[in-house]
C-alpha cells in the first residue's frame, strides 16, 4: 500500500473524512515541568570516586510543551503536540536530543485517533498506562533501567492508530513507522571500496617495497601488516560514517492492547525494529498492575531478540552492516540510567521488573522496585550475564504542582568479563542517592 493510500484509509478509519463544521473552537494550552536535583553516585570514573552534582531532572527530565485542539464538529477534533526536553540545572537543551522530543499532529473522532509524526511508540505506550514502576510518576527520570527495553521509547516518521471502548476499558494502538530509504548498502559499499583501495595502494609495484620495509620492521609479515592496514582504514571509515546510518530514520511495525477494570489493568505489546543493515530487534513486553486505596502494586516483563547474520571475518560489507544495526541496538540498551550494562556481542536480553506504592499520607507516596535483567546469546560469552536494579523512592506533595522527592538506587552485575556498568570505571556495582524538586505547570 502506498504512503498516500495509507494515511488516507486511515483518516477515513477516523471517522473524518466527510464534511466538518463550518466553525471551530481552539485551545492552546503550553505547559511544562521544571525539576532539579542533586545525585550523588560511587564507582564512577577510573579511580572508582564518588561523583556529586547537579541534574537537570530527577524524577522527571524538565522540559515544556504546547498541546494544541480544534473543536471540528460532531464529537471530531483536530490535535498537534509538541514538547521540547532541557537540562533546567545549565538551561541547555538535551545534547541527545533533537529540540523537540515530540512533535506530532493527529485527527480524533468517533472511530479512533490518528497521530503523525514523532511520538511514543507502543512499547512505552502500553508499559508507561498500564503497569507503570511508580503511581506518581511512570518512572524516574534518573534511575530507569526499564527503558532500556523499550526500542528507543521515540519513533520518528510515525503513524498510530488509536481505538478505545467508550469506557476505554479497552485501548489499542497500531504503529508503522517510515524507514525513508535508510538503509546501509552505501555505507558497506563505501567500506568495500576503501578496503580495496588501502590494498591495492599498499601492494602496488611503487608501494610493495615500502609496505615490505614497514611489514619487517614491525616484525609482520606482508600480508599480515596489509590485513591490518585494511582493518584500520575500514575502523576509520565505519567510525566516520556509522553515526549518520545508526541515527537515520528506522521502520517499525507493532501494536499494543490493554484493559482497565476496577483497579486492574492488563497489558501487552510487540514492536519490530527493521534495522538499516537488514537485522530486526523484536521487542515484546507484557504485565499488570492494581490500585486499591492507597496501595499500587505492579509486574511486568520484556524481552528484546536481535535477528542478525553474523558476517564472516573476511566479509568486510557485511561486518559494516553488522556494526551499524549493533550501534543502534546498543544505544537503546547501554547507559546506567537506561538499561545499566553493555550489550557487546550478545543478541538477547530479558528483564523482569516488581515493585509497589503506597500513599502514606495524603502528601506521601512511597514506592520500592526491583528489575532483574539477563543478557545471552554472545558467542563470546563476556557479555552474557544478569543484572540487578533496585530503587526505593520517597515524593513529598506540597501541592498538585509541587512536590520534593528522595531515591536510593543500586545496581549490581555478574557475568562474563565484558558486563560491566560503564566502559570508563569497568565498575560491577553502584549506589546512587538523588533528592531533588520539581514544579508542573
């Protein structure tokens, strides 16, 4: 089905595609939360020190937004979203970021909601209105390792569809999302031809002497010290041009459903990830939850496959491949605050997460969880292990918009050599204290 032909179907699907009212009320409402807060973090660095500062986002990453809607008639409406993310503590914007986070326009009427852009995708949909860790707040902002399994949590070039009971008991959504031509063939062929080119170069008639000078002196043979010329040249050129490749539009195709009664809720979702190298990541989650009084108790599961063909030693096109669809897989799932452990060679990685809240007072909430995550499939071995997440969080409610809150949160990993939190401290454990505030408007 072309483009055309599938945005079309959709806003027929709507219920929008007749004639709307001649007259249409709007409302434009900005809002945003501001939060700050001061963490405090050991094993941090190659001294393994302590690291206290400022964060621009404890419990919540600040950021501002303009919601947007137009009364078109008929129980139909018109709606656009944008939200912009920052560091509150500097007044930057999110170095990792593009300005806007979200930035979608959608159509709503009787027979569901059509929203275009970039938005949420499924997983992070269902896991986030469904068995969220915290009844306060979905998670904490700086401290979040179930994010790690949600296939970035963003899809950019992305079409959802939304249907609901009345009652919204019942909620599903579909997502396709455009890959816009992006794909790694350019990127292996380049490779290739450097691969090729650095060769011939080495051991042409008016070169072989010196690579043989260079070769001896480096106690190698020639063929050896070619081979690793080659590598080198093809190291650099997949350095310089991966990033543009990995950071590209990506196609995705998934769906999730839930239902709500009586203060349980269901739900699951599956998204796949058609990566630019031809591999997939299929993502799956699935979990519950139930509120009774001031008690929220929740469990969830996720899995994340990587469908990939490793490349032989001498396939040069199909390593680049392979390092570019490994490069976005590990940016989904590497960082402390988002999945705690380094993904290396492994191609599977499971987490189970638990946790409950209560309200102690009308003013306090108090919530514990526990993630435990295992990683397998590395060939290798030295990044196949487990790892473990716990955090209890304290949130003190001055008002409906403001509150102050206070977390300690721990991880710890076992395995091959390679499971480690970060490259810089190679450290296997950390404790982290965060206390912060933060204001909604």
């Amino acid at each position: 089905m072309h483009t055309k032909t599938a945005v079309s179907v959709a806003i027929a699907l709507v219920g929008l595609g007749g004639s709307l009212a001649a007259q249409a009320q709007s409302k434009v409402e900005l809002w945003g939360i501001v939060d700050v807060g001061v963490r405090h973090t050991n094993n941090e660095g190659a001294g393994k020190d302590g690291l206290t500062k400022m964060i621009g986002g404890g419990m919540s990453q600040s950021r501002w937004g303009l919601n947007v809607e137009e009364d078109l008639g008929g129980g139909s409406k018109a709606l656009a979203h944008l939200e912009h993310r920052f560091n509150a503590d500097t007044g930057e914007k999110d170095a990792t970021a593009p300005f806007f986070q979200l930035s979608y326009v959608g159509l709503q009427g009787p027979y569901g909601k059509l929203t275009m852009g970039r938005q949420w995708n499924v997983l992070f949909d269902v896991v986030t209105s469904t068995y969220a860790s915290f009844p306060y707040s979905p998670y904490m902002d700086a401290y979040k390792p179930e994010l790690g399994m949600a296939a970035g949590a963003r899809s950019s070039n992305s079409l959802k569809y939304t249907l609901a009971t009345p009652s919204r008991n019942w909620v599903g959504t579909l997502q396709y999302s455009f890959a816009e031509g992006n794909n790694a063939d350019a990127l292996a062929a380049g490779a290739s031809a450097r691969a090729a080119q650095t060769q011939a170069n080495l051991t042409s008639p008016a070169n072989i002497g010196t690579t043989a000078a260079a070769a001896t002196a480096a106690g190698l043979t020639v063929q050896q010290y070619v081979a690793g010329q080659v590598g080198a040249a093809v190291n650099s050129y997949a350095a310089a041009n991966i990033p543009a490749v990995a950071g590209g539009a990506l196609k995705q195709v998934g769906g999730f459903l839930r239902y709500s009664e009586n203060g349980i809720s269901l739900g699951g979702g599956y998204l796949r990830t058609s990566l630019p190298g031809g591999s997939d990541l299929d993502a799956w989650t699935m979990g519950g939850s139930y509120r009774s009084g001031p008690l929220y108790v929740n469990l969830g599961y996720g899995l994340n496959k990587i469908k990939i063909e490793r490349a032989g030693s001498t396939d040069i096109a199909g390593q680049i491949r392979n390092a570019t669809d490994l490069a976005i897989v590990g940016s989904m799932w590497s960082g402390q605050t988002n999945g705690g452990f380094q993904p290396g060679d492994a191609n599977k990685r499971q987490m189970v997460k638990v946790g409950f809240g209560y309200q102690i007072t009308p003013q306090i909430n108090a919530g514990l969880h526990y993630f435990h995550a295992k990683q397998s499939g590395g060939a290798s071995g030295l990044y196949n292990g487990k790892a473990n997440f716990m955090i209890a969080a304290v949130d003190y409610a001055f008002s409906k918009r403001t509150d102050a809150y206070f977390a300690v949160d721990h991880t710890r990993i076992s395995g091959g050599a390679g499971m480690e939190i970060d490259t810089a401290s190679h450290a296997r454990t950390r404790t982290g204290i965060t206390a912060g505030l933060r204001h909604r408007f």
